[in-house]
C-alpha cells in the first residue's frame, strides 16, 4: 500500500495500489463520468489494503511513491479524487457555490456597515472570519465540515474584506477611476495565479492540511498590511445612512440600477462557469494532467492584464462602452472557440482570451455602480449588486455540473449556457440628454455630477466666444444666443439646466421660450443661493428680482409637457470655505465675525447641490413647478469657528464687524462699479441681521431634503472634501463637528420615557429572546461540566474542563466595554447582528469539537463574544423605554436567561443519548438562531446613536464616582460566587447520593426559581428601591449558601437552596442593570454598563477554577468550595449596602 507521509488528518478510507506494471502512472479519473469513484482509475482497486486513519486523505500517486500533479480549478479537483471522492462533481461543486455566494451574499449589509461605520473594523473583523474559517477547513475531513469552514465562514470574511476595499476606490479617484478599479481588482488575478500553484505544491510536499494553514499564514500577513493602509476620505456618517425600507428598495427603483443589477446577474452566470470547469474539461479532450493544472493560474494571469487593460481604457473610452465590448467578446468565446476546441493549442488560447475578457467584469462593475450612484452610498449599492450576483454565483456550478451529468459528460450545453448568458447580461441603460448652460463656478459643480452619472447625455451650451473647458464625456455646443439657434441648439434634449450669472439672469426668459419651442421638457432655473422667495433678499439686491422675475414667467408656461423646479441652496459650505467667500480664512488661522456671529443658518455642500439636481431630473412628477429648498447643515459662524480651531488645534485671529458696516462698504463698492459689494451683499443674506430674510430653511422654509431623495441629511459632521482644513503642521484634518444639531424632525427629550406601551413591551420581549440564546446558554454550564468530565474530555481533570466555562463566563461580561462603546455610538441593530452571528456560528462549531483547544475556541471564547452583543444590546435598549418601571422591564428580559437555563438543560439532557453530543447542540443552535431573527426585529433604542471617538477614560471615569466604585466592587465579589452553584450543584448532589436522574433537573429548578426571582424583585424594586432590593437579595444568596448549603446532607435541603438559590441570584442579576442606569446617564449607559460588567468579567474568570481547585485540594470534599461562595456572597451585598448609603444615606426610603 502507498502510504504518504503527510499530517495527521483522518483519512477517507479509500484506498490506492499500483498497477501490475511497475512503470505505469495512474491518472485522474474521468471528469465526465461525476459519479467514477477513485477505483475507476485503471489498475487501481480497494479490497487489499486500506490508508492509516492518522494520515490525510490519499493524494494522486506514482507507483514509485511520488506525488503526481494535483490539477486544481481552486481546491476542487483535489477534492472530487481524493478528500470527497465519494461525492458527485455537482455535489462538490455546491462547495465553491457556496463560497461564492457567501463572498456576496451579505453585501448589502457590509455596504451598509462600511457607509455607517467605514472600513477599519469591517475589515478587521472579516479577517479574522477568513483565516480562522481556512483554520477549520485545514482540519475538515468530510463534506458539511468543508461547506461550514471554506464555503461559509471563510466567504463571510472574505466579504468582509472585499466589500469595503472595493468601496474606498471612488473615495480617492475620479478621473482615473478605472485604472485605479483595474488595478485593485488584479490582486484576485494575482492571488488566482499564485495560490493554485503554490496550495497543489504544497499538498505534495506537506500535505493538504499544512497547505492550506501555510495559505492562511500568508494571507494573515497581506491582511495586517489591509488593515494598516485602507481607509475612506470621507469619515463614516452614522446618522445619514440609517438601513430602512425606503434605503434599502430606492436603487431598484432607478432603471439604469437595475438594468445593471440584471446585467450582473448574468454575466456572473457565465464568468463563473469556465472559471470552474475549464480543467477538467481540458482534461477530457486529451490534455495531459500536469498541464491541465496550469490553466487557473493561466486564465487568472490573463485576466490579471485584462482588468488593468480595461481599467485604463475605460478612463479614455467610457466605462460602459468598455465593459459591453469585453464581455460581448467573452460569449463569443466561449460559443466560438471553448465549444469546437479539441486540442490542447485550442483549450490554451480560449482560456487566454476569456482571461483577458472577463477580467473587465470584476474591474468594471463597481465602477459603473459609482458613475449611477451617490458617492455616500457607494457601499451599499455596490453590496447590493454583488449580493444579487451572488445567487447566479451560488447556483452557476451546480446548474452547469447538472447540464453535464445530463448530457452524459458531454461538455457543449454546459459552454453554450456560458456563453449565452455572457451575451444577454450586456445591457446599455438609458439615458436622459440634460443641457447645462454657461460653465461658471454653480455650473463646474453641477456638471461634474452628471458627467458621473451615465443615466445621462450631457450638453454644454456656451457663448461661441467663451474659452471654458469642459470634461470629457461632455458634448459642447458653441451658440450666439440668438433665438433660432437656441432652439436648433436644444432640440432633441429632455431638460435644460440653467446656471448663467448675474449678468445673464435676464436673459432666461429667452432660453424659456427656445425651451419650449424645441419640445424641451424640464427647466432648471439659475437659483442655487439665497432665497429668492423673501422680499428682504430681494430689498438686499435688487438684481435677484430678475430671477423672480423669472419665477413668475415659468409659472405661466406650465403645461402637461413641460415643467420647472427651482433650488434654493444659501451659500455653498465646502465651495465657500474653501474659497474664503465665507469670511474664514482656514490656511491664516483668521476669522471675520458678522454682529455677534450667533444668528443661525443653513448651508449647502456643493456634492448635496449637485445631487439634488439629479434627483429633480430623476423624479419629475414629485418636484414638477416647486421651489425646493435643500440645506446640509444649520449651524453659525460662531459654531464654524469653534469647529475650525479644534479641528486645526489653533487659535483664529477674529475680526468683528456688523450688518450695517458691510452694507455701507458694499454700497460704496457698487457705486464705484467694483462688483465685491455685491458679494458682501450675498454674504448679508446668510450672516446679516436684517429681519425677513429667512436664511434658515430648516426652520423657515420647507426642507425638500426627503422630497429630493438625494440620501442626504442634515448632519453635525461636514467632510473636508477638497483639504480645505489644514492644521499647522500640514497634516489634513479629516472633518469637524458642527456645535448645533439641525433635525428633520423633533430631537427625541432623553428624560421621555415612555414606561410602557405596545412597542415599548416588544422590545423587551425581543430583549428576552436575546437572554434567553446568551446567558441562558452560559447558564448550561453545569450539564457541559458533568458531559465533558463523563465523555470527550474525561482525561482532564474538573478544574482544568471549569477553565472552558469560566472563560465563556468572562468573555460574556469582559467584552462589554467594547460592546458598550459600539451600542453608544450606532445603536444595537449591527451589535445583535454580528453577535446573533458569532454566537450561533460558534455554537456549531462547538458540535464539531472533539479536542480541548477545539472547546476553548468555539465554546470558551466564539460563541461567547457573540452572546456578550446580544446581552448588553438586550439590556442597554430596554434601559432607554423605561424609567418608572425599569427594574420590572429589565427584570422580564433577564428572566430570559432563566428560561433559557431551564430550557435548555433538559433539552440537550433528554438529546444527548439519543441523537448524541453534536446533533443536539446543533439543534440549540438552530433554536438560538430564530429567537436571534426575533430580536433583531423587534428590539431598539429609543434614542438615536451619537458616535463618539473611544476614549479610554470613558471606561474608567465612572470609577471615580464613589457610587459606582461600590456596586462595581460588590458586583466583583458576587459574581467572584455567583456560579459556584451553578457549576457544581449537580456534580455534589451525585456525590451525596442523589441519583443522576433527579440531579440532572437540579439546573432545571435553580433557572425555573431564578425566572421568578427576576421579574418579582424587578417588580419590588420599581415599589421599593432598586438598591434596597438588590442589598436584600445578595445577602439572602449568602445567607442560603452558609447556612442550608454547607450542611445539606439529603435530596430535600439540596433540592430547598436549589430553588432559594436561584430565586436571590436571579433577583440579583436582574436588578444590578437597574441600578446602574439609575446612578448613570441615560445616554451613557452602553458604556457604563459594559464597564461594570468588564470589571466583573475577572471575577467570572476565576470564580469556578478557584472553586475547582479548593475541591481538589480536600480530596473531592465540598465544604471549602461551599464557604467560600457564601463569604463572597456577603461580601458583594456589603459593597452594596455602601453604595446605597453614599447615594442615599442611612435613612430607610425608597431608593
């Protein structure tokens, strides 16, 4: 038997002898026969001899001992002849489908993440995702274990990672867009060509599980250096990109999206297909096996030069035109020349050619998601497109591997299917023909938006004596203005944009009237500034009465085929500070100060301003003949200036001026034909005091922020587009803080509390379920204890296997700082989804292990991080609905864990003998997976989330209030007891003699007694005291634990403090929250929270080990375990009284 020397992974049993002639090779088997096993393979059988369980799966050999070539289309050809033999080519397909799928499937909620949030921790946390799910597949031996590991865990990383990186481009490039998209999208290319080589090298000389860790080691590596250097120019905005019915379903509302997204979905259809079959169809038409397993690395390698190919020639050609002839190339590719090819000349050009032609599909697609889309939600339509890919990558193999198998292993319907759907996903959107007319600084800003969006064709109309230059893309018409040629010049365009200066405001009526008569439908007029609407703007400068004038003249033009909008912006922010038009002098460090400088107003970024124009073209019903007003931000000069110097970390020199002195100089300047006073004269109508002018939309006009759906709100976060601010040393500021808050809508009164009511009441039910999937699973802690010292883990001792459960205890509480900070900052929809996440995935992984280290990982530290989100996103959002009520409300949701811990036990006791360990934790999984569903939709805060930097003294302030101090220290001892009980009731009740029978629903009683014990202190503390109850209830657990647990000698007193026990704990546990919220800050209390219980976490680390220990040390004896859980006990309920006492004094009242 050929036995090689490789790691220590089971094997499949298959077995491989050599052929009767010692000289002979044995080949691959045939492709096109799915079902051949490896016994087909000639001169090869199984009944003599079978492979080492301690070796890995069996690789392709020569009779001489030696390692033949491993032919790889990824890692699938290894599998198909050796790992999964046993399965059909369509069966392991659904392996890489699957990893395609989950690359893309979850890239609507990435996209959304990285516009919420940025790409820092979405990248950090998908590589972790992607290397530990290459760590479990290097130790998988069956199928389901390689579809969770490669095709699912190390897809969600992957997507992770790819969505944001892919999402940066169109932060930092415009013109050179393509390219810059080419060459991103060539590290996959790049990665194609050296991974395939490198993993079938491997696996000759180091077997496949090293090969695959050694792949993960290096990939570790590219990943620090991602994580060092992608970053967005733009700083996350939270609060201007919440997920919601209407974000979520408005790109499919634009024909040129969806034409796109259709196009994807099938072109993925036809990508994918060869990417996956290629080798083994070349094999098939006589191609020798080490050759075979070159084409990847070819084929990636000539898409590597494809996509930088079609990125540079998309900045010169146009995006779309390049993509459409690329890929129009592909599908005739694949039906001219994959289909007739017989010989291995013909197999190698095809795959060139397809190479270099499908690699503008992975080069182009995003970019043509940013020229259609704001560039603020560039993540969350660029996930929505890969996520609608994802399902023709998901089912593209499988289908093909299907069309196979039923042609009989003949190839051509699977080619055709590739190429067809290659040719029908080439779609051209349409596009609308907009006229801009005049090219100045309101029409360079407008402009530049539409060239990037390809919805339309677009015109500029220009002086014929005029020297402006315009973008590429843009067709220029030279005309004299006269009125044939105005209207010979707009023919045949759809909407007319105007943006002539002052000089040219009379002359609109001209351009109206040759409007109309070349069947133009929309008219933009020159607005964009101050409000026109008010007749003290209009008092201010009277040449603006030309545009009311204006005004008044489109209104009697209405009619069913054509209409207007006029934009009222105020002064541009960005533009104006950029160019000192708003009187702040950034690069000097000097200011000008109108009047007292605190009256309020609005202003406009120049990108809002040019995608309102967008949207009013998009949406001509909602914004036909209306004058909108749009603004960014509601602010002062005051508000800036504080802004400016804490961004630069300067002072600004200030110079005061007033109303009445700028207007004086602005009359002298006009009367002298200098036209800066008419300058000073705009500024007056956003800075000057005079009464009437109505400067702030937000309060004084309708906003048509909503109406214009340009995505954009008004935010306390302006970007510094251009790198207007610059600090002293040169470095650029990224963005600063605006000191007033503008709303849409009426700020949510933090002291509000509705304490009660339909939804009120759901979101602590949904908060329930969250308890009842995390410290309810923490609360099985017994039956794990008593299974692993009985079965997989019967070979360590009981302290060593406690070290698995106290370590789940402690990440659950010591990782609610961070969990905290997260849930202050964006609220707890993202929290509960990357915890449901982690904690059911590390539950599955847990019924996989068999191994002490395996426990630790899944068990000890996965599942439990996951469970930590879910936890203080049940509490902390409860906390923000109630106040006269609290202790009740957070009562019920705790009692969560309760349930959970009555639940749950029985559950998998009654599961284990009859389906075994794995099934039935796999079973809870599912279980926890749809309370998780639940939850994530009926649970929220009510109050919005204010990010705030991490700072670390956040997390250490509240110690400093003597208060807090007390219950962190109490709550340190408690818990240093708490789940002592827990942990060992069982196990002493079976030494005692109780029967295992009985003992095993002890668990059972102490969460059923906890259950009451949670909501009835709860309701107690809201009539009581919430301090007053929690002292109560902390000694009674002391008390009970000295005085009936030390003694307890038969079944009824273990039996009575079982059930005592989790009555005092569980009131405990439900009322700490309560009271933290009571002594905290409403608004604070994710980190306040998190911070007590990351104190308290050390105490759950060490409590069971030390328990542990002490019993080992009297030689299996209890009674030291047992004094030292009630000492602590008490003394966690003297911390209390001391809180108590420093809030309240030593009055008895209610506190």
């Amino acid at each position: 038997t050929l036995r090689p020397e490789v790691d220590d992974i089971p094997g499949n049993g298959s077995t491989i002898q050599p052929s009767a002639t010692s000289t002979s090779t044995l080949h691959l088997p045939d492709f096109s026969v799915s079902n051949d096993k490896i016994n087909s393979i000639p001169g090869a059988s199984t009944s003599s001899s079978t492979l080492n369980s301690k070796t890995d799966p069996p690789e392709v050999l020569s009779s001489d001992g030696k390692t033949d070539s491993v032919p790889d289309g990824g890692l699938r050809a290894y599998y198909e002849t050796t790992l999964l033999v046993q399965y059909s080519a369509s069966a392991v397909s659904w392996i890489p489908s699957f990893e395609i799928f989950f690359t893309f499937v979850m890239s609507p909620i990435i996209g959304q993440l990285y516009d919420r949030f940025g790409p820092r921790y979405i990248i950090l946390g998908g590589s972790i995702l992607h290397v530990f799910g290459l760590m479990m597949a290097s130790l998988s031996t069956s199928y389901y274990q390689l579809l969770l590991s490669q095709g699912v865990c190390s897809a969600l990383g992957i997507c992770a990672i790819f969505q944001p990186c892919m999402s940066c481009i169109p932060m930092w490039f415009q013109q050179k867009r393509g390219i810059a998209y080419g060459i991103i999208s060539s590290g996959t290319s790049l990665g194609g060509v050296i991974f395939p080589i490198m993993v079938s090298r491997l696996i000759k000389s180091v077997g496949y599980a090293w090969s695959m860790r050694i792949s993960a080691f290096l990939i570790l590596a590219l990943l620090a250096i991602v994580n060092l250097t992608v970053r967005t120019r733009l700083p996350p905005s939270p609060q201007a990109h919440q997920m919601n019915r209407k974000t979520l379903v408005q790109p499919l509302k634009e024909t040129p999206m969806i034409l796109l997204v259709l196009g994807f979905f099938f072109l993925t259809f036809g990508v994918f297909v060869p990417i996956n079959y290629l080798v083994v169809q070349a094999t098939s038409v006589g191609m020798s096996s080490n050759l075979a397993q070159y084409l990847a690395p070819i084929l990636n390698a000539a898409s590597l030069f494809g996509r930088l190919l079609a990125g540079t020639l998309s900045d010169r050609a146009g995006t779309y035109n390049v993509l459409m002839i690329a890929c129009y190339l592909a599908g005739i590719f694949c039906l001219a020349i994959w289909i007739p090819a017989a010989n291995t000349a013909a197999v190698m050009a095809f795959t060139i050619l397809f190479g270099i032609t499908s690699g503008a599909y992975i080069a182009l697609a995003a970019a043509l998601v940013v020229r259609i889309s704001p560039i603020k939600e560039i993540g969350y339509r660029t996930g929505l497109l890969f996520f609608i890919g994802s399902f023709s990558g998901l089912t593209a193999s499988p289908i093909a591997g299907a069309i196979l198998e039923r042609e009989g292993g003949s190839y051509i319907g699977m080619q055709v299917f590739s190429g067809a759907t290659l040719l029908l996903g080439t779609f051209e959107p349409n596009k609308q023909k907009v006229e801009i007319k005049a090219s100045g600084s309101i029409g360079k800003i407008i402009l530049e938006t539409l060239v990037g969006a390809p919805q339309f064709t677009v015109t500029a109309l220009t002086r014929a004596s005029s020297e402006a230059t315009f973008p590429a893309g843009v067709t220029v018409r030279k005309s004299d203005f006269s009125e044939s040629d105005l209207v010979s010049a707009l023919k045949g365009q759809d909407a007319v944009i105007s943006v002539v200066g002052p000089t040219g405001f009379g002359e609109q009526k001209k351009f109206i009237d040759a409007a109309i008569s070349a069947g133009v439908k929309r008219f933009l007029p020159s607005e964009y500034s101050a409000n026109t609407l008010s007749e003290a703007v209009l008092q201010l400068l009277p040449l603006f009465g030309q545009k009311k004038e204006t005004l008044e003249y489109l209104k009697t033009k209405e009619s069913s085929t054509f209409s207007w909008s006029a934009i009222y912006t105020a002064l541009l922010f960005d533009w104006g500070l950029g160019n000192g038009f708003l009187e702040y002098d950034v690069s000097g460090r000097a200011a000008t100060i109108w009047d007292d400088g605190n009256k309020v107003f609005t202003l406009t970024n120049a990108d809002q301003l040019g995608r309102a124009v967008i949207s009013v073209l998009e949406n001509p019903e909602k914004t036909a003949n209306k004058n909108l007003h749009v603004a960014s931000v509601e602010t002062s000069q005051n508000a800036i200036l504080a802004a400016l110097e804490k961004a630069t970390g300067s002072k600004f020199a200030v110079t005061k001026t007033t109303t009445e002195k700028e207007l004086a100089e602005a009359g002298e300047l006009l009367g002298k034909g200098d036209f800066s006073g008419a300058l000073k004269l705009v500024r007056a109508t956003s800075f000057g005091s005079t009464a009437g002018i109505r400067a702030n939309y937000a309060k004084e006009e309708e906003l048509a922020n909503d109406l214009l759906v340009t995505s954009v709100r008004i935010a306390t976060t302006m970007v510094d587009r251009d790198n207007f601010l610059t600090a002293s040393d040169g470095s650029s500021s990224r963005s600063f803080d605006l000191s007033q808050e503008p709303q849409n809508k009426p700020v949510e009164d933090v002291d509000a509390f509705p304490d009660g009511g339909l939804k009120e009441w759901t979101v602590v039910f949904g908060g329930w379920c969250l308890l009842f999937v995390s410290s309810g699973w923490i609360n099985c802690i017994g039956v794990f204890q008593t299974y692993y010292e009985q079965n997989q883990l019967k070979d360590y001792s009981p302290s060593t296997i406690s070290w698995i459960l106290s370590l789940e205890t402690f990440l659950m509480f010591a990782n609610g700082a961070a969990v905290g900070k997260f849930y202050d900052n964006f609220g707890p929809f993202y929290v509960m989804l990357f915890g449901s996440t982690l904690h059911v995935f590390g539950v599955m992984m847990m019924s996989l292990s068999s191994e002490y280290y395996q426990f630790i990982l899944a068990q000890g530290i996965c599942s439990p991080l996951g469970a930590s989100c879910l936890f203080y996103a049940a509490l902390n959002a409860a906390s923000t609905w109630f106040k006269k009520r609290r202790a009740l409300a957070l009562g019920i949701v705790v009692s969560g864990s309760s349930v959970g811990g009555v639940i749950l036990p029985i559950f998998l006791q009654r599961l284990f003998p009859k389906i075994g360990f794995a099934w039935s934790v796999r079973g809870a999984g599912f279980l926890m997976l749809g309370l998780c569903i639940i939850a994530q939709v009926t649970v929220k805060s009510r109050l919005p989330p204010k990010p705030k930097p991490f700072d670390l003294i956040e997390f250490t302030r509240p110690l400093k209030e003597a208060p807090f101090l007390m219950i962190t220290l109490g709550g340190f001892f408690f818990f240093w007891g708490m789940f002592v009980p827990f942990n060992y009731v069982i196990v002493e009740a079976q030494k005692i003699g109780m029967s295992a029978k009985l003992s095993n629903y002890l668990l059972a009683m102490l969460n059923g007694a906890s259950l009451f014990g949670r909501i009835l202190p709860g309701w107690l503390g809201d009539k009581f005291g919430r301090f007053n109850i929690t002292v109560f209830m902390s000694f009674l657990a002391g008390i009970l634990t000295v005085a009936l647990w030390l003694p307890a000698k038969g079944n009824a007193p273990i039996i009575v403090y079982t059930v005592l026990y989790g009555f005092s704990s569980g009131g405990f546990i439900s009322l700490v929250p309560a009271v933290i919220a009571q002594i905290s800050p409403i608004q604070e209390i994710g980190v306040r929270s998190g911070s007590y219980f990351a104190w308290i976490s050390i105490a759950a680390l060490t409590g069971n080990p030390i328990a542990g220990a002490i019993t080992s040390r009297q030689n299996g004896a209890f009674s030291g375990l047992q004094i030292f859980t009630g000492v602590v006990l008490l003394i966690g309920g003297t911390f209390f009284v001391l809180g108590r006492v420093l809030v309240a004094g030593f009055k008895p009242q209610i506190v």
